[in-house]
C-alpha cells in the first residue's frame, strides 16, 4: 500500500504531526484530518457556529479539489462540537456544501477543540 500526502496553501497548515489529508491511491480513497475553522488567508477564526462550520467544511473543499477530489466523493464526515446545542444551526450551513447524496456523518460534544474552535470536521472520499 502506497500513501500520497495532499497539501494545499488554500486551507491551514496542519498545527501539528500529522498531514491535512492522506490519499491510498489503490483504493481511491483520502483521508482529511479534521479542519479546525481557521481561515487560511489570515489564520483567524470566526465568531459563531456558521462562520466556522462554512469555514471547516471551505477548508476541507479546498484539501479534496487539490486531490482531485469534490464533495460528492465524501462518504463519511464526522463533526466534532464543542456545543451540541449549535447542532440545528451547524446543520443549516453544512446542507449547503452538498447536492442529494448526504455522506454518512457522526455529530458528537466534545469538551475542548483546538484555539478554542466551537466546530472541527474530518472527511473520508472515495473516487
């Protein structure tokens, strides 16, 4: 098995040791390490729930273009939140990122995100 590292200056450098995504070419699938809400152009994060779950899901748009990605090819998100109760309002923005065909997603409150980040997603696409 073969890995590709995806890197893209269109969405945050990773905070840490790990890569923005994986990609597993044999198979077509990548993995997006999960995308605080952090605006790439000025490494700042957005006061609300919106603002950052557009910028989360934005972030990760731009990993999976640079894969030759869209997506279409998620087949599975999962959504970090450091408030549960934002959960119908993270909802209206995140419908707007996809046509018909919703990925299978876990939605769960955790107590802390990094840089204090109200939101945090990660995607698995399949080509």
């Amino acid at each position: 098995m073969s890995k590709e590292i995806i890197k893209t200056k269109n969405a945050p450098d990773a905070i840490g040791p790990y890569s923005q995504a994986v990609e597993i070419p044999e198979s077509g699938l990548i993995f997006v390490s999960g995308q605080l809400p952090i605006n790439p152009k000025n490494n700042e994060i957005g006061s609300d729930i919106k603002t950052q779950t557009f910028q989360s899901l934005k972030n990760i748009k731009e990993i999976l273009n640079k894969g030759n990605y869209s997506m279409d090819n998620i087949v599975k998100m999962t959504v970090f939140l450091k408030d549960i109760n934002e959960f119908k309002q993270m909802n209206e923005v995140y419908e707007t990122f996809f046509t018909e065909k919703f990925p299978a997603r876990c939605a769960v409150q955790v107590a802390c995100l990094p840089k204090d980040a109200k939101i945090e997603i990660e995607a698995i696409a399949n080509k």
